[in-house]
C-alpha cells in the first residue's frame, strides 16, 4: 500500500476526519485474549477498585491503538506510521453497562518535515477528559 494522502497537499494545521471509538466489557476481553493482558484492572471490577481505580479500565495499548486510528485511516497505509508515541495521562473508565465508554479522537497536521513526512498530533479524550498526552505520529506521505 502506498499513503493516499499527498505531501504537496497537507498543511499546517490540516484537520483529520475526528472519530468515535466504543468501548465495552466485551471489547477489554477480546483484547485481553488477543494480546495476553489478563490484569484484573481491565476485566475484575472488585480488584479494580480494591486498588484504587474507579472501576474496570481499558487497557493502555488498546486506548493508543483505537487512537492511531485516526491516522490510518486517513492516510490509508498502516505502513506509513514511521513513529508514534503517548503519554498516559488518565484511564479510559468502562462501566458494566450497555453503553461502555467512549474514546474521542481528533487529530490535525502539527509540522510538516523532510522526506515527506509530517507530524500529526492527536487529542484523544474519554468521558470529556483528555486520556493521552504528547500523542504524535510521524507519518510519511506519498
């Protein structure tokens, strides 16, 4: 694959299309068994809270990855994510309800760099609360 999304035409301060991101009890298991993270703090809401957590909270690398999302999407080729980082600021909360939680994320074209790349920033929020902090990625450009 090859990015749609042409250097020539990105600018600083280029908004990406914002999504919206459910999260539910059954989403925390199927990651758990898709990536080996059994603690209890995503799944045991009794454990959750005897260690000081509102309730069962999302995994850490289930919340970066739904928000890189946004990225993907746009430039259309995983593959061109060169770089990505997060700062974990706050947990994404997912009561035991049938709503669950949500995860928002809105991203815009922070820097344009050498060859072809750019950087964009992500704001990633949960229950109006910023979950992610310092979350960029460098994605290379066709």
């Amino acid at each position: 694959m090859t990015a749609k999304v042409q250097y020539a035409d990105v600018e600083v301060g280029t908004e990406l299309p914002a999504q919206t991101f459910p999260v539910t009890r059954a989403t925390l298991v199927q990651y758990a068994g898709a990536s080996g993270d059994f603690n209890p703090i995503h799944w045991n809401e009794k454990f959750a809270k005897e260690v000081g957590l509102p309730d069962v909270i999302a995994h850490g690398m289930f919340t970066m990855a739904e928000a890189i999302r946004v990225v993907t999407d746009w430039v259309g080729d995983p593959g061109a994510v060169v770089e990505y980082g997060v700062r974990f600021t706050r947990p994404v909360v997912v009561p035991n309800d049938d709503q669950g939680a949500t995860i928002e994320v809105s991203g815009k074209v922070a820097a344009k760099l050498d060859d072809d790349t750019v950087r964009v920033d992500l704001l990633v929020k949960s229950a109006g609360q910023k979950v992610l902090g310092m979350s960029r990625a460098v994605v290379r450009l066709a």
